[in-house]
C-alpha cells in the first residue's frame, strides 16, 4: 500500500492533514477539517486530486503528481471524471445563462 500525507492550510489555526493511499485499484482520502471527518466533499482532497498545490503548505508539492497519476484504473477514476465533466458543464451553463440576462435585461429596457 502507498500513502501520501500533505499539509493544507485551511480556515482553522493549524493546518489539515490530507492522506491519500493507494491499495491495489483502491483510491482513499481523509482530510482532518470537518467536512473531511465527516465523509463530506473536501476542497482540501479534491484540490489535490485535481492537481492543485493552492493551500498545500508540506514540502512535498511533488508528491500531488503522483496522486494524478494514481487515477487511470483506480476505483474512483469514473466518478472523478463525471465530477470534471459537470463542473465543465456548469461552467458552461453559467456562461450561458449569464449571457441570458443580458439580453434580458436589454430587452426590458428597449
């Protein structure tokens, strides 16, 4: 089994611990802020996952490329990229639907 330990900073005064290990095709990640405790969705996990050294204060930023690279195969990897297509899909909506209220607004003033 492979594990990978970061330090983030968060909005409490000492910083999370995210783990991330690596058993076989079996993918996990615990986070000490509240919501990772509790099994909820964790920016400080997914923030990794994605790639992100934003927060990461261990001098181990290197290591966030190997939790990506863990990815193709693994069980989770599905789910991440459903994840990855709907924020893309939002963020496209967004645009839209922003582009919507203009010209809303427009036409209500013409």
């Amino acid at each position: 089994m492979d594990s990978l330990k970061f330090l983030v900073k968060g909005s409490s005064p000492d910083p999370y611990q995210v783990t991330f290990t690596k058993n076989d095709k079996n993918i996990s990640a615990y986070c000490t802020c509240s919501a990772g405790v509790s099994g909820q969705y964790c920016k400080h996990r997914f923030g990794i996952l994605a790639g992100s050294a934003t927060d990461v204060i261990s001098d181990n930023i290197d290591d966030i490329s190997k939790v990506a690279a863990w990815l193709p195969g693994s069980d989770i990897e599905e789910a991440w990229v459903e994840v990855k297509r709907l924020e893309y899909d939002a963020d496209r909506i967004k645009t839209q639907l922003t582009r919507a209220k203009k010209n809303l607004a427009k036409a209500m003033r013409d």
